[in-house]
C-alpha cells in the first residue's frame, strides 16, 4: 500500500479535529533582498488549515529563506506575514507558535532526550508536572518512549530526527516548519521517516510547510508543492498537476522526465516548429483530435492543448508513449531505436525520429516487446491529451 493510499487528508482524529482552523499561512508579497541579488522575489502564496504544503526547488531558489522568514529568523525586506488572518511579521520567533525542524536535528548534546523534548515548554515557564505528562506524551507519539533518558548521540540518526520531531510539536504549534528534515538520512531511513510524518500529520492534523530539494520526496508526501525557482513561484498544485500539466519549460523539466520539443503559437492558433513547420492547435483544445504537429526534424506529433501565443515549447513524458505493433502502424511516428538501458521496474529506450530528434521512451518491463536491438525500426503511439504545450 503506498503512502497515498495509508493517509487521505480527511483522516484525522480528535486531535486533528481540535486544531481544526489554526495554521493557515498566506505570504502577501514576501520579499528578501540582500546587497547583490533578490533571494525571495516578491511571492504570494495561502496554505489551509492542515495542509502538508511542501517548498520545492533547486539550491537557491529561495525555499529555505522562505521558511526562515515565516519562522522569524529572517526579517523580509518587504512584505507580509498572516497566520490564521493576524500578521506576525513582527513578532518574534518565540510569539509566532510555530515548531521548526532542522536538517541538523539542532540538539543540545548535553541535554537526555527528556530534556531537549520539554525545552520549549521550560522557556514557556510550563509546571514541572505539565512538562513531564507532554514529554511522555511526545514520546509516545514518535514511538521512543523508552529512550528518554538517553543523551543524543547515543541515539540513531532516524532516533534525533523523531525527537527533533517530538520537540517541535510538544507545545502544540499553530504550524509545523521542516528544513530539508530527512536530508542527512540514508535512503531506508528517509522512506521511514515520511512514512512517520504521514502518519503524524493524519493523527494531529497539524499544518505542515515542509521545504526539500528532493522531487520524488515532495511528490510523495505533499497535498500540494509550491515549485520555487530564482525566488519567484514558479507553479502550485498538486503532485498529479504539476506533473502531468506543467505551465512551464522549467517545472516539466524539474518534475520528472521529459521530452521538449522547440517551436511556439502565434496569434491565430498555429504552432510554428523552429524550422518553420506550422500545425494548427485549436482542433485540440476544443477535444477534438488534432492534425499531427511537425517538429523542426519533421517528426510530427499530435498536440492536445495551447496556453497562449508565448509558448515556445511542448512536452511529453516518456511514459506516455508506446510501441506500435508494426513501424508502418497507422498514426505512429516511424523511429529509429538509438539506446536500450533497463532500469528494474521498466527499460528506458532513446528513439531517433525524423531529423534527428531523439526522443526518450520509457516502457513498464511487463509490457516489453521485442524493440530491445539498437537500429531497429519502431514506431510509436501518443494520444494528444498527453502533449502539452508550455509557455517560458
């Protein structure tokens, strides 16, 4: 069972029923300049009430200076910061009730797992007996309850990462930020810990930003990913949106695998391929099955949808071709088999198309066919709803 399946955002029990309302982020214009570049550019951007929300981007896209300004850490040079309809721009750190989780994990090596865990709740002048029933309570809900006497670095990498956990979440946050949590975990310790977080996130109901650079992590947690590039958002939507329609060259290029094909859309609905091939594509918008599209090479390809005039490029997943029973199949693209490389759960083939154009093919092995000799003629099949047209 995936990890989809095991949590549906409706499941939540009475804790997540009583945070019911509290954590809803919006980030109005939220800018951070520095002396020689803009880090954050302006961003607007609403997060309900317990959504797990996750920041996606390459290595300076701003992500993490995001996170660092809603969590107060970083004052924003312009902007606006609104939790639950109030704005906490202003306030410090320690008045905004929001729990961070760091990549570091950010314990106090002298302090037991207790100790760290209830830290919060001391600053917060909770009683003695109050931090303990929490702390027991923490405890409990990452599952180590019997390590509490433990000092860090007697503890497992995947051990800090929980109490890191449990410490961000013992004073009951309005919203729970995450810095790359999982980032200095091995791979079967990641895949734990998401499950862990998935878990918790249906048991509490706590809204959750969570920043990483890894696509397959965000793809696999998140009820939706905001896609950030040069501090600017680039596309938010859920994983299957940003996936299978991407607005841009850059969020079809970062999510997954692609094919880009060059060309752009004028004015009337023509799409005009490098070399000057023209198709039209309104056909196509309308759910009508369109005329087959000529790329610079002269390969020709069916097109399904047309953003507007800006658009220089269209993309298909390598998954949503498939091999034509014979090369002359009708409708099929003729090509030419230039690569074979098998992957485990499928084989991915790099086809040479008219022209030249080199198009990468990717095939479940259960419904492998026999197109595994470089050379072979092949032809392939595309439905038009799976091209989709992309402005820059």
């Amino acid at each position: 069972m995936s990890l989809t399946q095991a949590y549906h955002p409706g499941d939540r029990t009475d804790t997540a029923r009583r945070r019911a309302g509290r954590g809803a982020l919006a980030l109005r214009a939220l800018t951070k300049r520095y002396p020689n570049f803009v880090a954050v550019d302006g961003i607007d951007l609403d997060m309900a009430s317990g959504e797990f929300l996750t920041l996606l981007g390459p290595s300076g896209s701003g992500k993490t200076t995001t996170l660092m300004m809603i969590a107060g850490f970083t004052p924003p040079s312009d902007g606006d910061i609104l939790l639950d309809g109030r704005s906490v721009t202003a306030l410090a750190p320690e008045r905004r009730n929001m729990g961070v989780v760091f990549q570091n994990y950010a314990l106090f090596p002298h302090m037991t797992v207790q100790e760290n865990i209830g830290f919060p709740l001391r600053m917060r002048n909770q009683p003695k007996p109050v931090i303990a029933a929490k702390v027991a309570s923490a405890l409990r809900l990452v599952q180590l309850e019997n390590l509490g006497e433990r000092l860090p670095r007697q503890l497992s990498g995947g051990q800090q990462q929980r109490i890191a956990l449990a410490r961000a979440l013992v004073f009951d946050p309005d919203l729970l930020l995450m810095d790359e949590p999982l980032g200095a975990l091995d791979k079967n310790l990641r895949e734990q810990m998401q499950f862990e977080l998935k878990r918790l996130h249906a048991e509490l109901g706590v809204t959750i930003l969570y920043v990483t650079h890894d696509q397959e992590e965000a793809l696999t947690m998140s009820d939706r990913i905001a896609l950030m590039n040069k501090g600017t958002i680039a596309q938010v939507g859920t994983a299957e949106e940003l996936y299978e329609r991407p607005i841009t060259r850059f969020v079809a290029e970062f999510i997954g695998e692609s094919n880009v094909i060059e060309g752009t859309t004028t004015e009337d609905g023509v799409f005009v391929a490098t070399g000057g091939a023209r198709f039209p594509v309104a056909a196509a918008t309308s759910g009508t099955r369109s005329p087959l599209a000529s790329a610079t090479s002269g390969a020709r390809f069916p097109v399904a949808s047309a953003p507007g005039h800006d658009t220089t490029s269209m993309v298909v997943r390598p998954e949503k071709f498939s091999f034509a029973a014979l090369p002359e199949s009708p409708g099929a693209l003729p090509g030419v088999v230039a690569g074979r490389v098998y992957v485990g759960d499928c084989t991915r083939y790099l086809i040479e198309v008219a022209g030249g154009l080199r198009l990468t093919v990717k095939v479940q092995n259960r419904q492998i066919t026999s197109h595994s000799s470089e050379g072979e003629r092949v032809g392939l099949l595309l439905d038009p709803a799976d091209v989709r047209l992309l402005a820059e």
